[in-house]
C-alpha cells in the first residue's frame, strides 16, 4: 500500500498501514477535537474515491487522535458558509459527495468512536460499515441548537439505525448519546472500553480481510440498497440544512455556541 500517495494527495489527514491490507484513516488536528477547516472537510468527502479504486486497500479503520473523534466543521467554516456564497455551494456539493462516496465505496469501513463526534465527523462515524463507540463516545447531531435542518446525513440512516421516534427524539432536541446508549437503540455496531477500542476495531477489520474480498464487498453494495432508496430524502433534508444558513437563526445559534450561552431564538416562525 502507498501510504504516501494519500499524505500527498490528502495533507490534512493522516494515515497508517497496521498490517497489510488495512488503511487506517487518522483525524489528528492542531485544533481542539479534531475539527475540520474548509481543505479538511473537502478531502473528508473525496478520499473515499480513491479508496474506492486502490486494489491494495481492502478495511478502512477511522479513528480521531487526541481527546475526541472529531467535532466537524469549525467555527470559521460555518461563518464563511453564512457569508460567501461560493463556500456554501462547495460544502453542500461535499455534503452531499461524502454521504453517497461513503454508501457506494466498495471497501468496508470502520470507525472507532471516543468522545465528541460531531457534523461531518459524525457523519463519517456512523456513515461506517461498522461502527464501534467507547464508552465515553458523545454523539452529538447540534443542528437544531445553530439554527439550521439536521440535513448533512442524519434522514439518509438514522431512522433506519435506530427507529423513526429516537430518531426525531434525538435531532428534535440536539441532546448528545452516549456509546452505551447509541448501541442500546443501534446506533452503532458495538460500545467497548475505551482501552479496548482500538483492538477491537482492529480485530474486527481482520476478521473482515480474512473472508471473501468479492463477497464482502457485494454483501455491503447490496445491504447500502436501503440508503440509496433514501437518497430524496437525504437531498431535500440537506438543501433545507443549506438555505438555513442564509436565514437569521444561524447568527444566534453561532453566536450562542462561541459565547457558550443559551440561544434565544426568535420564536415567530412563518412556516
């Protein structure tokens, strides 16, 4: 495997090869809990092609470095979607590129989960064939608290992940779910130990290499069936999350989030 390549091709993601045949797809940032700036959100939505593509790439195993998985995009990429049109227009292209590149890439993926995953890390962190959260893992879909429709993924999988009524629960109120909860109400494939994490995704991606590459691959193409069938409601949801951004809420609920205080909204909604 050419581990280089992808450093070239992708500098703000870091890579590893654990054993032959396992890409390891790392967010470790700089910045607090892996966050994503606009070069960093786009290489998040297309690195899933060239995987596609590489014969020498069989499992991808997502991991975040530091204190959290990743807490999506930052501060100054929600500003600059709310300001500059050209940066709105590309991130709901890679919004939308991440979600169906994800479905349709032909090698599994897993992700191991701990702490905050947020917005696009979110995304990439139950987009996963398999998905494994620690204990102290804190998915978090905060849409409606900054003011815009929960549109970037969660009405693709999260009803068919844990039920249409904890679906609306969840992104209705923005409040964050535990790894032991998100595999109660399948959420996720699995939550371990925080120490046993990465072995157990680990073990996991080798059980995966060990079958049949051509059957592994079919299984996951036709399972994504269901995802694919929800792809109009994915792309109404995301267009609806986009126009949000144009609208007032936004300024409060950024505000709010970078002034860590409550929102207060203007309740006289015309829809």
């Amino acid at each position: 495997m050419n581990i280089d390549k992808y450093r070239d091709q992708f500098p703000t993601l870091c890579f590893a090869e654990p054993q032959q045949g396992i890409l390891e797809l790392i967010f470790q940032t700089e910045a607090p809990l892996n966050t994503m700036n606009a070069r960093m959100h786009n290489e998040v939505a297309y690195i899933w092609r060239e995987i596609d593509h590489d014969s020498s790439v069989q499992v991808v195993l997502v991991r975040g470095a530091g204190k959290g998985f990743s807490a999506g995009g930052n501060f100054d990429l929600v500003s600059s979607m709310m300001n500059n049109d050209d940066t709105l227009l590309n991130v709901w292209k890679e919004g939308k590129d991440l979600v169906y590149n994800m479905i349709n890439c032909s090698k599994p993926v897993i992700s191991a989960i701990h702490g905050p995953a947020v917005g696009a890390g979110l995304a990439v962190a139950l987009l996963a064939d398999i998905s494994i959260a620690a204990k102290n893992a804190k998915l978090i879909d905060s849409h409606t608290k900054l003011g815009v429709a929960a549109g970037d993924f969660a009405a693709i999988l999260w009803p068919l992940l844990c039920g249409m009524a904890k679906a609306k629960y969840y992104l209705l109120t923005g409040k964050s779910i535990t790894g032991e909860e998100a595999e109660r109400i399948g959420m996720v494939s699995l939550c371990v130990e925080e120490a046993e994490l990465y072995d157990t995704a680990l073990d996991t991606a080798q059980t995966i290499i060990a079958n049949s590459p051509s059957a592994v691959r079919w299984s996951k193409h036709s399972i994504n069936g269901w995802l694919r069938m929800m792809g109009p409601n994915f792309d109404h949801s995301l267009a609806l999350e986009m126009l949000g951004f144009k609208l007032p809420d936004i300024q409060e609920g950024l505000a709010a989030m970078q002034e860590k205080r409550p929102t207060n909204f203007n309740q006289n909604c015309p829809l």
